[in-house]
C-alpha cells in the first residue's frame, strides 16, 4: 500500500459524458501527478500540481483539467469524453517539489463506451 | 525533446535466472534521473531503483542493479535470481529538472514474465 488512494477504482462512462477521478495524496505529500496509461501510448504524464499550484504540465489534453485543493487531494476532470480516452490514470505524490521519489496510486480504469 | 526507448515489448526468463531488461533515452541535459518502475498485475507503480546521473557508480538494490552508461544514454536493468513475484511490466523513467520545476517521461514498458 503507497499510501496514495485513487477513486473510483473502476468507471465506465459514454462518449460525450465529463467525469472527475479523485486522489488523495500519502500524508505529508504536497505534491501531485497525474498519468495516462493507454495501450498505445504507454504512460504519459499529465499534470503535477504542488502545494495547491500547478507546477508542471505534460501530455495533457485541452479537454482536461485538474486542480489540488487545500487539503492537497486532486482532480482530474475529463470532458468530451472519446473512445480514445480508455486508459488507466494514475495519481502518485511526493514530499517535495522537485522530489525524485513519487508513490503511486493504485490507479482508475476508465472504460469510455 | 526528451525519449525514453524500451526496445523489448516482452521477455520472458527461468525461475533463479538472471535477466537484464533494456533502456535507453535522448536528452541534452547533464543533470537527471532514472528510474526503473515495475507495475505488477495489480497495477500499482513500484519504484524498484533509481539512478542520479552524476553518479557514476551503478545503482543496487539488493536482487537489483543497474548498467548505467550515461556516454551512450543507456540504462539497464539487470535482475538476478528471478522469481516469479518479478512478473511484472517494467518502466524505464527519466526524471530532469528544469526552471525549478520538474517532469517524468516514462518508456512504454517491457512485460517480464517469470516461468516456474
């Protein structure tokens, strides 16, 4: 257990539709990332936010966005869902910011139908 | 552009073998690091070593090590006495830091399977 807990653990959704993937981080952690696992892409990073702020931004698309609330979980919103969206996200948090160490969740399966 | 290239989609390695599992990346920073992240069937991302690139001696954790060549971008992971809890998929990850900020790129993965 990383200490990380992501939620739902599953979501299946249609094309079209906006859901909202939750993490919360290992006490203590102030920072935040999300990732993409897709068979095609491998995993990709998306987004890291710190201490409430966005601090880095990757392969994230115009459709998604997150947000670090003050009591540090996250966010990620996904909208205008596509089949392509299909993929395994992954939360992980790390003490610091930059840290060389991130703690993964478990990670949310989504299935866009 | 930063690439991290796993060039072995799949392999495959005998109970109490050893088997080293590729990576290579590009980048024109000097300053960096590598991961090597397994993700078992339960999806969970482990980091099994990492490596700093000043340092020239090669990372070890306990089964684990790795051949860091950092004049030909190449960073294997070597895993002695495999067992079969090492089935997994493998993620070679390259960290850097830049602007005070910082970001992974991860390859696309080497499934390793274990047979009994």
């Amino acid at each position: 257990d990383s200490g990380v807990t992501q939620t739902p653990k599953h979501l299946i959704t249609a094309t079209g539709q906006r859901v909202t993937l939750r993490c919360s981080p290992r006490s203590g952690d102030l920072s935040v990332y999300w990732y993409q696992q897709s068979l095609d892409q491998g995993l990709q990073f998306l987004i890291q936010y710190y201490n409430g702020e966005e601090r880095a931004k990757g392969n994230i698309l115009e459709r998604f966005s997150a947000q670090q609330f003050p009591d540090l979980h996250s966010e990620l919103n996904l909208s205008s869902l596509e089949l392509g969206d299909s993929a395994l996200y992954f939360c992980a948090s790390s003490v610091g910011d930059p840290d060389t160490e991130a703690f993964f969740g478990q990670g949310t399966r989504l299935t866009v139908v | 552009a930063q690439t991290v290239t796993q060039s072995q989609p799949e392999m495959s390695v005998q109970e109490a073998e050893t088997v080293t599992l590729s990576c290579t990346y590009d980048t024109s920073e000097s300053n960096y690091y590598l991961f090597w992240y397994k993700q078992p069937p339960s999806r969970q991302m482990i980091l099994v070593i990492r490596q700093e690139a000043y340092k020239q001696q090669n990372a070890t954790e306990n089964r684990f090590s790795v051949n860091f060549q950092k004049a030909a971008k190449s960073f294997s992971l070597k895993i002695s006495d495999s067992q079969l809890g090492d089935t997994a998929m493998y993620f070679c990850a390259f960290m850097m830091v830049t602007s005070g900020t910082y970001k992974y790129i991860f390859g696309t993965g080497t499934r390793l399977k274990v047979l009994a």
